[in-house]
C-alpha cells in the first residue's frame, strides 16, 4: 500500500511552489517568535524536529537563525526516509544536520539537551491521547532546562462542528488526473481515534487507513502543561503571518 503522503506532498514537498511559499512563511514566523523571545536567542541552539516529513520547519529555523547570527544544529525524526533525505534543499549551505529515520517515541529517549523542539504542520492527528502524554514527557527530557516546545496545529473541533467535514468524503489533495478522498470509517472510543480510509479516485484505489486523532488547541495545551511549567497558545490573529497556523507552546520543562 502507498503512504497518503505519497499523494498529500504539495505543503511539503521542496520542488511545490505550495511548499516553497509555505517555506517563506515559516521563516516569517520565526522571525517573530525570535524578536518576541519565544525562541530563546542564545549563542548556539540545538533543534529538533519531530515528524519532520521533509524538514521544512527544521530549516526554516536553521536559516533563520543563522540570519540572526546564532550557529545552529538541527536533527530531524521522520518515518519516511524518502522525505527526510530532501531536508538539503531547504538549506542555503553546509549546515550540521542529523536525519534519524524512525519514530519519534523510540527515539526521542535517546536524545539530550536540545533548546527547541517543533512539531509542525498538523501531526498531533497521528498520536493518540497516551502516545500525545508520552511524546509530550519524551520531549520535556530530550530539552534542556529552558528549553520549549513548538507544536503548529489547528482546532479540529471547529473543523468538525462548524465545517462539517466528513459528512461527506472529504477531497484532501488533487493532481492533474486523480483526487485523494478521505471517509470516515470507524471511530475508537477507547483511545479516541477516527478511522480514515484514503482512496485515490478514479477507481476508489486504496491508498492508506490511518488511525487519527483530531485534537483542539485547547485539549493539546491542556497536556503540554502535564510536562512544562508555562504553556499557551499563539492564535494566528496574533502573530499575524499567512501560512502559518496557530501555534500552542510549552516552555521550561518539569524536572521530576
Ligand atoms: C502532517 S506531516 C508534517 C510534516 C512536516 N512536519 C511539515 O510541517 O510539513 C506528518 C509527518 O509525520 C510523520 N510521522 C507520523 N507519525 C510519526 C512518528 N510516530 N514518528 C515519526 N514520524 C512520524 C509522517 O510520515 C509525516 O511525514
């Protein structure tokens, strides 16, 4: 079976004009995050990117804060090797990066003393509330004392409920001759996890059936709290770029 990100590649993908402007704008954002002190302006930062798909967010962060002055390194956590490996196209020049291929829980014990951690473009959707609590825990650990955590991600309850989606199947991607359609195929109330079955259509072709989790903003704050001592949420009315979504926070994790 292909991967759903075989199809869904337009935000991510280096060569999309999609992806390139969404690049641009990532970049503007933490432009503002570093003038406002969300990200910690330091000498030397440590970045680490979880669910890195391409490295889009990752990079723009390198860049920018190489634009800042500040020496940085970044690793990246992805599944997919194939996009992990396209993480240099994002970058202007030689840069310190570290690509681990693999998944975020088993990997992130391994690492130490990173100043920010991102999880960007709407990925909490692949963890359920056990495994959002662990990564959250797993993340606090693998960040130094100041460290904070960047999660960018949108309130799904006001998808659902004002938007309506999935009375219908729902088109999630579309290229010159086919259209990714995405059906609501069960529901598990003991991890509060939708079933969603893709199709590519013409044909009604199997792409994937993910187990997914549509968090609100409110609900994954509420549990970054469980591992860092302040935590809020940027609304995209407040830091005001286009192509960025809201973005919830954690900084200073708890040391047990
Ligand atoms: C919504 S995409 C976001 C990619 C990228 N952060 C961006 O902003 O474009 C989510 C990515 O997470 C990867 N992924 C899903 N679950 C994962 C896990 N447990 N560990 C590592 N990668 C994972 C998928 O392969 C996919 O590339």
């Amino acid at each position: 079976m292909a991967s759903l990100y075989d199809y869904m590649r337009l935000p991510m993908d280096p060569s999309s004009e999609i992806a390139q402007k969404r690049y641009v704008a990532i970049r503007s954002f933490f432009n503002w995050a570093l003038k406002e002190k969300l990200v910690p302006r330091k000498r030397e930062l440590r970045v680490l990117d979880l669910c890195a798909g391409t490295g889009i967010a990752g990079a723009a962060l390198l860049e920018t804060l190489t634009e800042w002055g500040i020496e940085a390194s970044l690793t990246l956590i992805e599944k997919r090797k194939e996009d992990l490996l396209l993480v240099e196209e994002w970058l202007s020049g030689e840069r310190e990066v570290i690509g681990i291929v693999g998944d975020c829980l088993t990997e992130l014990p391994k690492l130490r003393d990173f100043d920010v951690a991102l999880l960007w473009g709407h990925s909490m959707a692949h963890f359920n509330p056990f495994q959002a609590a662990e990564l959250f825990r797993r993340v606090a650990k693998a960040l130094g004392h100041d460290g904070v955590f960047l999660i960018e991600e949108t309130d799904n309850f006001e998808r659902l409920f004002y938007r309506g989606r999935y009375r219908s199947p729902h088109v999630e991607a579309r290229g010159d001759d086919w259209t990714l359609v995405s059906l609501d195929e069960g529901y598990s109330r003991k991890n509060g996890t939708m079933l969603v079955g893709f199709y590519k259509l013409p044909g009604w072709e199997p792409v994937e059936r993910a187990e997914i989790r549509l968090w609100d903003l409110a609900g994954i704050a509420g549990m970054v709290s469980m591992a860092f001592e302040r935590v809020g949420i940027v609304s995209k009315n407040e830091h005001g770029i286009v192509g960025v979504d809201d973005v919830v926070y954690g900084a200073f994790p708890h040391r047990a």
